[in-house]
C-alpha cells in the first residue's frame, strides 16, 4: 500500500461533520486499496500471459523441428526400401545362377 497525504481537515467545518468526512475519507482509502490490488492482480495475470506465450512459442519450435526430423527419418526409411528391394532381387538373380549353373554341371 502507498501512504497516503493527509487530507488536511482541521474540523473547522461543522456543516458536514467529521465524521462523514472521515467515512468518506475511509471509503476513498479503501477504493484506492482495491485499486491497487487489482492493478497488481493485472501486472501478475500479464506476467502469466507473457510466460504461456514464450512456452507456446517453443512449443511451436519443437513441434518444427520435430517435424523436420520426421520428414528427414521418413526420406531415409524409403531409400532403405529402396535399398532392402534391390539387394533382395540381386540375391534373387544371383541364387537362381548357382541354381543353374549347379543344375548344368550335375548333368554332365
């Protein structure tokens, strides 16, 4: 809370009372209270907002660097396909040439 100036009364004035002044006085205090907590309250919930956005954002950075990662691992797995498909018909061509040259040889 911020000390606040007195207000100055010196009681002279009868036409309203001290006390309505000082009620009123108190009242005035208590709405600048209020007005601070909420400012504060306001600071804090800005504060939240700015750390939710930053979070995001590297949520946001991760997600596209994930991505990217993907894209690369999904490159590579098909030419590993690719890869795996060819070997597999070499080994293919080459098993049926021992095939026959061995089926050949046994006949003469």
């Amino acid at each position: 809370m911020i000390d606040r100036p007195s207000t100055g009364y010196t009681g002279s004035d009868t036409s309203s009372g001290p006390s309505e002044v000082e009620a009123a006085t108190r009242r005035l205090a208590a709405a600048l209270d209020a007005l601070e907590a909420a400012v504060e309250r306001r600071h804090e919930a800005d504060r939240d907002e700015d750390e939710l956005a930053a979070r995001i954002q590297a949520l946001g950075t991760d997600r596209s660097r994930l991505a990217h990662e993907l894209d690369g691992s999904l490159v590579r797995t098909r030419e590993l396909e690719r890869v795996n498909r060819e070997i597999s018909q070499r080994l293919d061509t080459a098993i049926a040439t021992i095939r026959a040259v061995l089926g050949n040889g046994g006949a003469t």
